[in-house]
C-alpha cells in the first residue's frame, strides 16, 4: 500500500489585512489571489503536476464580508477537481468590517465549550455548503487550536477525518490527548485524526511540515523516510496566502520554489507517495508507530540561512 499524502491548503480571509483596515476587495486578493501566487496558481501547479489537494476552506469571514468571496473560492477549487473541506478561525464571530480589528469573538476553538464548539461547526459547515461544497467530512481548526473535546464535537456532527494535531505547537493551542510525536493516522475520540507531519529539525525540537517552515532539502529527506519507513500518510500543510509576501503585494520567491520542488517530487514519486483526497476516505492503516525524520544539522543550518534570504529580502514589500 502506498503512503497517503495530504496536501492540504488552508485557504481563509486573513485577519491581519482585516485589522489593517484594508477594503473588503484589497483583503480578498490579498488573501486569495495575493501577487499571483495564490490559490488561483497554486490549482494550475496541482493540475501540471497531476496531483490531489485539499482546501481546508473558512467561510467565517462571510459574517462580516458576506458569503460572495467564498463562494468564488469554493468554485475555482471545485472547477480544478481538487477537494473543500472545512477549516475554522472563530474569532470572527465577534467581528465587525472598518474597525480595524478591535472587536473578535476568541481565537483559539480550545476556549469554547463542547457545546459552543457543536455550534460554531455545525454553523460553519452550513455556510461552506451554502458557498457551494459538499458536505465536509474533514476538518482543520484555525492555527490548529483542537481538543478532545473538538473531536468529540465532530463525531457528533459526522466528520470523519480531523487534521488539527500538530506536535510542533502542542499542548496549546494544540491541545488533542495524543503524543506530540504523534504523526501516523489514529482513530480516536470518535473521528479519524490525521496529524501534521512533523520533522525533528535539531535534536528534541520539531518542525511541522509546511511550505514557509521547511526548506526544499528538508522536504525531500522528509518524504524519502516517509517511504522508506513506510508511513502510512504525510500530511503537508500550505496557504492560500503564504507564497506572496506578508503584506500580499509580491511574490516571495523562496516559496514559490519550495512550492514548485514539492509538487515535482510528489510527481516523482507517485507511485509511493499517493496524494488524496480525505472525499476518497482512502485505505490507509491506523495506529502505526512512525516517527519523525531525525534531525541534521547541515539541513536546519542551511534552511536557516535560506529562511534569512526569505526575511530580509522576499518579505520586503514592493
């Protein structure tokens, strides 16, 4: 059996355009279509390459901008064959368009009850399939903000898939009862959790596996000992937003890169590294013990020095 790879696109309205004080067209392409290089370029990379995504969609902005911005995401990705599924930043139950930010419901999903959480799922799933998606049956919270209860919610609601365990930022906010090394598929409170990838990028430090955290040369060697070791899934993490540069005005080159390196070495290695799609609910075993790439200090230092490039000079705004 292959090893499963979720590629996954958290695809949202960003709250730091929001709080700028930006107008509602200028946060939308910002977030979506920023420099080029948004979700619009990122389908057509998906497509070339013959690969399977996952758009983790929050349709929570619509409170305040209305459903309109995420009914035209939810179609692009639709059109291009790629999956919608549901991702979910709560802090904008409390907001309100012009203010600069100064008013938000709280940020992390952990702060909510189980009951509030039912809610604020149940509420957000109805607005994604009012933007045009299916029925989700997979889910991400907001800056991976989950719990026991958050799992206990979604069985309720008959999700079966969640992706918000991250070792990298755990125990808060990411706050499901599983071991920060955790990173193989695991029943568990009633749904299916399917972490992050993480890398161990200096010895008892982990890295998850995400576009703007890891360099090309880590990315390889993370697949290369996915299939070598014969993990039953990778789960990689991107953004709508995150290969234009903070302000969403020009194209961070480093990125675009990484994002171009992946996607040809995910080609490469199709036959043992099979993206999918969680609408497939694709075989894969559960409960295996994989663990993390083992760190390399010759990769973290030249990530680093990468990462500095990318800093200094790809996040400079135009």
């Amino acid at each position: 059996m292959p090893t499963r790879v979720f590629l996954t696109v958290d695809t949202e309205l960003m709250w730091r355009h929001h709080c700028a004080g930006l107008d509602a067209e200028t946060i939308v392409r910002r977030s979506l279509e920023p420099a080029e290089v948004g979700v619009g370029w990122q389908l057509a990379q998906l497509a070339v390459h013959g690969l399977k995504a996952c758009f983790f969609v929050d349709p929570m902005p619509a409170l305040v901008y209305g459903l309109e911005p995420i009914k035209r995401v939810v179609g692009s990705i639709l059109e291009a064959g790629q999956e919608v599924q549901l991702h979910l930043h709560p802090n904008w139950t409390g907001a309100h368009a012009g203010d600069g930010g100064v008013s938000y419901g709280a940020f992390e999903l952990i702060d909510y009850s189980l009951a509030e959480q039912v809610e604020l799922i149940a509420g957000a799933a109805d607005m994604l399939v009012a933007a045009g998606a299916p029925d989700p049956i997979a889910f991400r919270s907001g800056s991976y903000s989950a719990s026991d209860d958050t799992l206990a919610a979604l069985a309720r609601l008959d999700f079966a898939y969640d992706s918000s365990h991250n070792g990298s930022e755990h125990p808060w906010p990411s706050a499901i009862s599983l071991a920060p090394r955790q990173i193989a598929p695991v029943e568990h409170c009633g749904v299916i959790e399917v972490p992050v990838t993480l890398i161990e990028d200096q010895k008892g430090h982990l890295r998850h596996f995400q576009i703007c955290a890891l360099s090309a040369a880590e990315m390889k060697a993370a697949l290369d000992h996915a299939s070598r070791e014969r993990h039953a899934a990778v789960t990689i993490v991107s953004h709508g937003f995150e290969l234009a540069n903070r302000a969403g005005t020009r194209a961070n080159g480093v990125h675009v890169r990484r994002f171009e390196a992946l996607c040809g070495m995910l080609a490469e290695r199709r036959e043992i590294l099979e993206t999918a799609h969680f609408a497939d609910r694709p075989e894969m075993a559960l409960g295996q013990d994989d663990s993390p790439l083992g760190p390399s200090v010759l990769r973290t230092r030249l990530r680093q020095a990468e990462q500095l490039w990318s800093n200094w000079v790809e996040e400079r705004a135009a």
